[in-house]
C-alpha cells in the first residue's frame, strides 16, 4: 500500500507509515481486523468506524447524531455498534497479591496516581516524562483532600495470599489468622466463568482508534502473554489496564506458568523509589536477580562474598566490570559533569552486555510493572536495547502500564516490524470475578450478605482494592467467625454506612490503627518516611524493637492490608495511594522530626542504592546545608554512572536550596548549576535549558568572560531555534558578534552571522536576509574560499557548508518574498553544485524542493507538482530527514489550495501538521494551521476557522513571526469584511500592509494581496479611483517578479472594476465593457498556462455572465 502523506510504498499489515509514522491503518476493537484508516465499516465484522455526512461527506465520529460541518442530522442505526458506545470506566488503583517467598522474587504492583491522556496527535510515541519537581517533592506530602474527589487516585490491593487477622489484644504478640486466604487457592483455583461473552473495549474519550483493544478478563490476559512468550515473533508485550484491575496479579499467574520451565527473570516495579535511583527499575531488577540487598555498611567481609558471587555468576565478566557493576549496584564513584555522556555510553554497555550473558544460561523475560512511571535513564537504556535489535526469541519485554496505547507507543523501532508487538488489554472485575476474590480471602466461601455484596460490589467499580479493603475493614469490626472450617457472617455497623471509595475506607483503618495498636501506626509511619518500597533490615534498625515483637508488628501490618513483601529484602506499600495517606498523617504526627531523624541517623552510616532518600530526609528535618551536600554528592554520583535524568534532578534540588540559603560562595554555586543544567539539556529539554543558559550568560557579562559568552552563546542559539523563539536564536548571535565583530575577525563574523539566516527566514525578515547574505556573508567567504584571505585555522569544509547554506536560505527568502529572482539563485546554486561535485544529499534534496515552491508560489502548480513527484520516486528507498518531509508536505498543501482541491485536504492537514510537531517543526506546523483554518472557512465553519486565525495570529506574534503574522492577518481581514463590514477589514488590511512593506521584511507577495484586498474593499464603498489606484500598484509589482498567480487574481479584480465603471459612467460603458472583455480574455489565457482549471471556470463563468449582461444591454464589446 502507498502513504497517503509521503507517498512511499509501505507494507500492507502496518498501522503506521514506517518513514513517516503516519497513521494509515486502524484496528478494529471488536474483531481486531486492520482497516484501512478512511474505512467507514470494519472488512470483518462490519463494527462502524467512521461516519460520512451524507450531505457534504464530511467524516464524523461513529456515534454522531448530527454532521459537526454542515448540520445535518444522521439517521439512528439500531443495529450498528459505535466505537464511543462501548463501555468505558475511570481508572481504579490496582489490587496486588502477596506473593510466594520463590528461588525468583515476583515484585507486587503499585499503580501511580495519575493518568496520562490520550490525544490525536502522534505525542503518545514518545515517553511523558513526569516533572523532576514531582518525582522528588513527595517530602511535601499529598493533599488528601483534593485526593478525595479524584476517582483515578482510588488506592488499590490485590492480596489472593495474604491472611484476615483477628483483633490483637496485645501488640508484642503473635499475630494469629482467623479468615486464611491461602487455604482459598485449593478450593477455588480458577474463577468461574460467565457466559461467554464479548468484553467491552475500554475506550478513554480521544484515544486514537489502534489504542481500542479488545479487553479479557484476568486468566484469558494470562493465557494471552503466555502465548505471546512463547510465540517466537513476539517481543514486546504489553499488558494495558486502568488502575486496580489487577495487571500485577495477572503477571505473578504468569510467572506460576512459567516458573519451572527454562527462563529467567528480570522483574522489576517502577515506583517513586525507582524514579530517585540511577538506572533505579534496571538497579532493582538487577538486586532482585541476585538477591541482593538495597543498602550496605561496606564491610570487608560483605564486599568480598558479593564479588564473589557476582563473579561466579558471571565468568564472562572482567574483573574491572565486576567492579563497576557493583559500583552500579550501590554507587561510590563520582565524576565531573563533563563526563556525563561518556560515562552513560559505557553503563550502556555494561547493562546490555549483563542482560545478554544472563540470555546465554537461559530464555530471558524482562518484566517492568507499572511502566508509567519508569526512571527517564532506564527507559532511554531500554530504548538503546531494542534499537540494538538484541531482542528475539530469547529475551523479550513485557510492560504494564495504566495507559490505553499500544506498545509500539513506548518503543518505535524500525527494526520491529508490526507483528512483533503484542497488546493485552484487562478487563475490568464481573460480578463472578468479584465473588471469586472473596472467596480467596475467606478459605473459600462467601458468607456477606447478598444486599451487602451487592453494595460493595457496585461501589468498587470493578476494582479489587475495594473489595479487599472493605473484607479487612469488615474483620476490623469483627464481621467474619470462624470455627475453623467455616466462615460465618455477622452485621456491624459499617455495612450501615459502607464507605463509598477508598478514600473512606482508608481514613477509617488508620482512625483504626492508630488507636488500638500506636506502635504499628508508628512503624507504619516511618515505613512511609523511608519510601513506597523499604528495606526490612532498615526498619528493624531504625524501629529498635525485639526481634520477635517486630515480626509481629510486621505480620500484623502484612495481614492489614497495609504492606506486602517485595522480595526478601524489601517491602512495599500495597499501593501508592496508601503510602501517601499514609505518609500525610506521618507529617501530621508530632514524632515525625524524631522519626526522620532516627531513620538519618541510621541510614547515615550505610551506602546505600540511592542518595536521594538521605537527601529528602535531611530536607524534612530542614537540614538545607546538609541536604545540598547530600544532593551535590548524588549529581557526582549520577555523573559517574551517567545518569543524565537523576543528575538534572540532582541538580535542581541543590539549586533549590542554594537559593533559600546563603551558603559560601552561594552566587557561584547558582551560576554553575545554572551553566551545566543548560548545557545538558540544551538540545532535549530546550525549554528548560534557556532560563539557565540566559542566567549564566547574564553573569558571563558581568565579569566579561568572553570565552564563557561566546560557549552558552552557542547552546542558547540551538536551544531556542528547537522551541521556535527566533528571535532569541537571533539575540544569541548578535551577543556573540559584540564580541568577536573586529577587522582581525572578518571571516568569523561572517561566519557567526550566517547562524543569524534561518531564524531570520523563520520571521519572514527576507530582505535583511539578502543584504545580509550579499553584502557581509557570502563576499567574505568566497574570499576565504579563494585564498584571498587567511581561513584563521577554521576547516575549509566549515566555510564551504556556509557558502552553500547562505545562497539556498537566500534562495528561499526570496521564494518567500514571492520574487522571481529565486530563480536566478537557485540556477547558480545548481552550477555550483555540477562544478564541485556536491553529494550531500540532504541539501540536494532541499534544494530541489525549494524549486518546487518557488514555482507554487510563482502560480506554476504543474511544474511544482512535477518537481514533488520525481523527488518521490528519487527517494522512495531512502530515509529522508524530517525537515526535507515537512518541506515537501507544506509545498503540496500550498498547491492544494491553490487548486482549490478540497477533498480529502483536512485530513491531510491534520497528519502533516502532526508530523511537524512531532519533528519540532514550529514555522511550518503554526503555518499549516493557518491553512485549517482557512479551509474551515471554505466550508462555512467561519466561527471556528476566526478562532483559529486569532489563535495563529497571536502565536505568531509572541514570537515576532512576520511571515505568519502577516497570513493571518490576511484571512482575518477578509473574513472579516464578510462578518463585520468594510471598515475594519480595511484598518486590519491597512495596518498588514505596513507591516509587509517593514524594510527589513519587504515581503512584495503580501503587499499584492493587501493591495488588492483593498483595493476589492474600496470597490465594495464604491471608491472607484481608489481601487484602481490600488490595482495598478499592484499589478506593477507582480509584473516586475512575475507573480503569475497573483496577476490572474488581479485581472479578474481588475475585471469587476472595469463592470462597475460600465454602470457608474454609462457614457463610456461601451469603451469599458471591451476593456473588461479584454481583461477577461487576459486571465483566461496566463491560467490555461498555469493549467489551474477551478479557477478558469471561474473566470469562464465571470466573462459568460458579464457576456450576457452586455447583450442584454446592447454594450458593444
């Protein structure tokens, strides 16, 4: 099949354009079938996908009563099923299971409390990073009010394991379990099953059609990954579900599956521990493995048996990679900042060689639960490994994750073809599932009453936690007996008021706990204060409680419902919403500055996995010296491991407190932080970057450190022309030529100001470009290029890529001018690259689409569309860069409007504006929105298309983008000559015109189209001299740059006057009735050569019709 966007021949089983990554294809959500993405009914089972207005064909939604163009309202098919009809329910915190001590540790899962929405647009194939502030702030605890009104922060458990205890009379004894969960499993181990039928698709609002999948209940998701892992094609597997529809119960009955056949596990839970740690989810995974702790006092006899058994176990190891992989595992080394990036690339090695020699021993699964929230360093390794093509047969990736996208969303490769991918969605709990939980808590039976289990069940939503929070709540308040083999019901007074969420619930447990048993309230609390996850040894440390009386508080807690065993070193809170709540009332206590306090001094004299938590500690106990050097020794040690993620948040954290305190030397602190957060992020986090880099340019100034001026000059440059702020691009430069503009320097400054054109282009100032190019750039660097002047050890491949970049931004400034001499360019740049040979085929390729669009804007669509179909053919097998596609694809929507084709060009415009802003394309994507709007206005969507224009018009002006400030204000100025009159559209017009006859932009393109707009508004109040005074300045203009197109419009303009002045001076009508016939005859022929048929028949129709009203009237023409 052929892209619609980039025209490229594509396999036919891709929902995604594998150059472009346009989306081509859709899956239907009932059967699964691949249809193409313009097809109304699925090819399989018939599923309505889309909507076309019988009418005016305009698509719709297949749940639209009435047609969103033009009005008109659908008939009610009784039969067809609408994508939007299916059921769809918020999201619900997962369940988790207590999972069996194994040989392999099987983490639980904790669901985030935030989930990301989906959109049209192509920004779910890329990772959301969550905000460095969020990722370390939970020191400031959560609001549990506003927790109380957020459906998707329900808390959620899943326990199929763990025990209902009775009431502790004491604290410091035994905890003994009256309702035995385990005993469940042999009575019910399978739910009961339904009727068979179909599961209803889990449709967020605004999701992209290919993330609908089919959704199945918790053993047929089980059975699926099982057959996904055993399938050799299958390499990325993803397990999909709102919160509390328990995705980690389904992993651990997979792992049950698979536990004692030949693989190998690397398990690991993203939570906010991991997002704190370097590489923390690959760092957990690989303590896990080798079932090692999270912290050490760095013993001797600890270092030599930890080294040994990693030596042991990896005998294809070095001793020097035995050495950083446990410097990986708990970090002592530390680097400069200037290290960073060599330093990731070599952890990128030592992880990707320690996944693949544990591959040799066995098949490996890769498991990454609650993926959501993976550590930025870990998903940019993981990424690394799949383009490595490292998966196959015998490693595969599974992820679960909150979010209804496909996995192909996470990991994009080009070397995974679509059948690679294997998506799981969860159901939601049936009312047989919910029963069937119960029963696994109450050794096998279900003794609520009906009206009671009904309550329950409806208030849970489908979610597991519920049900499991209100079983112990209800066993809090002694509602469940047992003689041993049955279980037996009696009323309390929660089922009289039953909590309506989990919210409720929780408040009521800790009311609980924290009355009748204080000392498991108070460990519970400084569990939370260590994090979400927490080491057991720590605690009992830290707690200074008997052996014997902490394992009971432990079990007490475990059968609660409050924490569950991770592995054998580390425990975790049963979901995340718990840990806050949690945590929140720990603030609340007046112990928690001696909690934290006893857990700083504890933890203190241990290395432990992570920095960070020493850090956050020290910051609650408002230890800001302290927590800054904690913090400053973390960026040393991200910098080693080459964490560039936890290093950025590292760092901001020391910023933060630097500038609360007043530390030695405070302003050189803040100017370093400043200088390396914009150095590293200046290229992926441009928005980011530009404040720090202003701010240390700013100091660089202040003590005229020329050198520091002219390096940050350079990273602002880039960072700001990636965000679209040309200007800023512009400014960065010009600090620059401040300092560098000296006769000594001409060759440089040539050189530096030639950095200035693109921005310069992206505003539209076109003739400052020239006079730039043509007086200070080129002359000097041909110079250079000749010998005429030293080159100053600057590389001659330097100046010959400037030399060929200024001619063709030059070339394209005057395409935007709508000047002909871009021809006369364009042919000496094409001379220069026959004589010297140029094979960059990135510039080659520009340069020909650049031809291309001189002759659209010039009025030639034939031979512009000829120029973009050779250049398709030409590159049909190769890659091409994303700037060349976005040039390609606003030049064939340019002549789409030009030809008036409006079939099918929304569509179109909606993918390539896409692609633009999925590549950063800022000039070219505002611009095509521009153009959705004024194709909006084609279809009589006024209201909506002046919303766009006014929402364009001020973009383009925060930016001082002159070129698209300038088109808006034309659409504006002529719809609004329909909505509000004559004089406001002529003061819009008027003040435009200013604008594009600005010396440094002398756009003539837009000063004939404002001309001839006003001069059509003059005709309009009937101010004949007027119009034609505007008409012919006009028409001087696109005689002397051959604006073809542009004197077509004018002829027929000029036409109309000419009709007017028939009636206003009858005793002339007959001398301008011929002119008009002449005029007429004019336009016909320039468009029958520019072969733009639409508007030939118009002006056939305009001639015709002033035809007829002359012989009508008995004018001679």
């Amino acid at each position: 099949m052929r892209c619609l966007k980039c025209k490229k021949e594509i396999e036919d089983n891709l929902l995604r354009c594998s150059y472009c990554n346009t989306k081509v294809q859709a899956v239907c959500p009932v059967c699964g079938n691949i249809n193409p993405i313009t097809t109304e009914y699925c090819a399989r089972c018939g599923l309505q996908l889309l909507k076309y207005c019988p009418e005016c064909h305009c698509v719709n939604f297949p749940d639209a009563s009435n047609c969103r163009k033009c009005g008109a309202a659908f008939e009610k098919d009784e039969e067809s099923i609408s994508i939007t009809d299916l059921e769809t329910q918020p999201p619900q915190e997962e369940t988790k299971v207590t999972q069996e001590k194994t040989e392999t540790q099987i983490p639980a899962e904790t669901e985030t409390n935030s989930e990301q929405a989906e959109t049209f647009s192509d920004e779910d194939f890329a990772m959301e990073e969550v905000e460095d502030n969020e990722l370390i702030d939970f020191s400031d605890g959560e609001n549990i009010d506003e927790a109380h009104n957020d459906a998707d922060l329900l808390s959620l458990a899943d326990n199929q394991e763990n025990s209902i205890t009775q009431e502790l009379k004491k604290e410091n004894i035994e905890a003994k379990p009256i309702i035995n969960a385990d005993a469940a499993p042999e009575k019910v181990k399978k739910p009961v099953k339904e009727e068979e039928k179909p599961e209803p698709v889990i449709t967020p609002e605004n999701s992209e059609p290919d993330a609908d999948i089919q959704s199945h209940d918790q053993m047929k998701s089980k059975n699926l990954i099982v057959n996904a892992v055993r399938k050799p094609e299958k390499l990325i597997i993803g397990l999909s579900a709102p919160e509390g529809y328990g995705k980690s119960t389904v992993l651990r009955y997979l792992f049950g599956d698979l536990m004692h056949q030949n693989y190998a596990w690397l398990w690991g839970e993203c939570s906010a521990n991991s997002q704190i740690s370097p590489y923390g989810i690959f760092q957990e995974m690989i303590l896990t493995f080798f079932n090692m702790p999270n912290f050490s006092n760095m013993s001797p006899e600890f270092l030599k048996q930890a080294k040994t058994m990693l030596s042991e176990s990896l005998p294809f190891f070095t001793q020097e990679e035995i050495f950083n992989l446990f410097n990986f595992l708990y970090p002592s080394l530390t680097a400069h900042f200037e290290d960073i990036l060599i330093n990731k690339d070599t952890t990128f090695a030592l992880l990707e060689k320690l996944i693949l020699e544990i591959s040799k021993k066995a098949k490996l699964i890769l498991v990454i639960d609650d993926f959501d929230m993976i550590d930025g360093a870990s998903y940019a390794f993981l990424s690394y490994f799949v383009d490595q093509g490292h998966l196959g047969e015998n490693i595969k990736l599974i992820i679960s994750y909150k979010d209804n996208r496909i996995t192909q969303g996470y990991f994009y490769s080009e070397r995974l073809a679509q059948n690679q991918y294997e998506d799981i969605r969860l159901a939601k709990l049936s009312r047989v599932d919910a029963d069937n939980l119960v029963k696994m808590f109450l050794n096998g039976s279900n003794p609520i009453p009906q009206n009671v289990f009904d309550e329950i069940f409806e208030n849970s939503n489908g979610s597991s936690a519920y049900i499991e929070q209100v079983i112990v709540l209800l066993n809090e308040f002694k509602a469940f007996q047992s003689d041993g083999q049955t279980v037996t019901y009696h009323s309390t007074p929660v089922e009289e008021r039953l909590p309506k969420s989990l919210q409720e619930i929780l408040n009521v447990r800790l009311n609980y706990i924290q009355k009748k048993f204080p000392l498991c309230f108070k460990t519970l609390c400084t569990a939370a204060i260590m994090g979400n996850k927490f080491n057991i040894k720590l605690l009992e440390i830290v707690m200074k409680l008997k052996e014997e009386e902490f394992q009971n508080v432990m079990q007490l807690l475990c059968n609660f419902a409050y924490i569950a065993p991770f592995n054998n070193n580390i425990y975790e809170f049963k979901n995340t919403l718990l840990w806050k709540f949690v945590y929140e009332r720990a603030k609340q206590s007046k112990d928690f500055v001696l909690l934290n306090e006893k857990i700083f001094d504890v933890i203190n004299s241990f290395t432990l996995s992570s920095n960070a938590l020493k850090a956050l500690i020290a910051q609650s106990l408002n230890q800001k010296i302290l927590a800054l050097n904690i913090w400053t020794e973390n960026v040393k040690l991200c910098a080693y491991l080459g964490d560039e993620h936890l290093w950025t948040l590292s760092q901001k954290q020391c910023l933060k407190i630097a500038q609360e305190i007043t530390p030695e030397n405070n302003d050189i602190i803040i100017n370093n932080i400043h200088e390396r957060l914009g150095k590293l992020l200046y290229e992926s986090r441009p928005s980011e970057a530009i404040p720090f880099l202003s701010s240390a340019i700013s100091n660089a100034l202040k003590v005229s450190n020329r050198p520091k001026i002219i390096e940050l000059s350079g990273y602002l440059s880039k960072s700001c022309a990636l965000t679209g702020n040309y200007f800023g691009v512009i400014e960065a430069v010009d600090t620059v030529l401040k300092i560098i503009d000296t006769p000594q320097n001409k060759l440089e400054t040539a050189l530096v100001k030639h950095k200035k054109l693109k921005a310069m282009f992206s505003i539209g100032n076109a003739e400052e470009i020239y006079n730039l190019a043509s007086s200070e750039i080129i002359p000097i660097v041909e110079q250079a290029l000749s010998g005429l002047i030293p080159n100053n050890g600057i590389s001659m491949d330097v100046i010959y890529e400037t030399w060929l970049e200024c001619n063709l931004t030059v070339a394209m400034a005057l395409i935007s001018q709508g000047s002909n001499k871009s021809f006369a360019i364009l042919k000496v740049i094409d001379e220069i690259v026959e004589k010297n040979n140029v094979q960059n085929r990135n510039y080659l390729q520009r340069l020909k689409l650049a031809k291309a669009l001189a002759f659209s804007v010039q009025g030639n669509i034939k031979k512009s569309e000829d120029v973009l179909v050779e250049f398709s053919q030409e590159t049909a097998k190769e890659i091409v860069e994303p700037d060349v596609i976005s040039l390609w694809n606003f030049t064939n929507i340019l002549n789409k409007l030009y030809k008036q084709e409006w079939a099918n060009i929304k569509e179109d415009l909606y993918s390539v504006v896409t692609f633009a802003n999925n590549y950063n394309d800022v000039l070219v994507k505002n611009l095509l929105k521009v153009f959705l709007g004024k194709i909006l206005q084609e279809e009589g969507n006024l209201s909506k298309a002046l919303d766009i224009f006014n929402e364009q018009v001020a973009v383009f002006a925060k930016e001082k983008i002159a070129l698209g400030a300038l088109l808006c204000w034309y659409y504006i100025a002529k719809l609004t000559l329909v909505t509000e009159g004559s004089d406001k559209a002529l003061d819009i017009a008027q003040k435009a015109l200013d604008v594009a006859k600005n010396p440094k932009i002398s756009n003539y393109y837009f000063m004939v189209l404002y001309k001839k707009l006003i001069a059509e508004i003059f005709l309009i109040k009937g101010d004949t001299d007027a119009s034609k005074m505007y008409i012919e300045k006009a028409l001087m203009i696109v005689k002397q740059y051959d604006m073809r197109i542009l004197k077509v419009s004018l002829y027929q303009l000029y036409a109309k006057y000419l009709e007017e002045m028939v009636n206003k001076k009858p005793q002339n009508k007959d001398t301008y009735a011929q002119n008009a016939m002449a005029v007429y005859k004019k336009a016909l022929t320039l468009i029958t050569e520019l072969d733009i048929p639409v508007i030939g028949a118009e002006i056939e129709k305009n001639h015709a019709s002033f035809k007829a009203f002359c012989q009508l009237n008995n004018i001679k023409i």
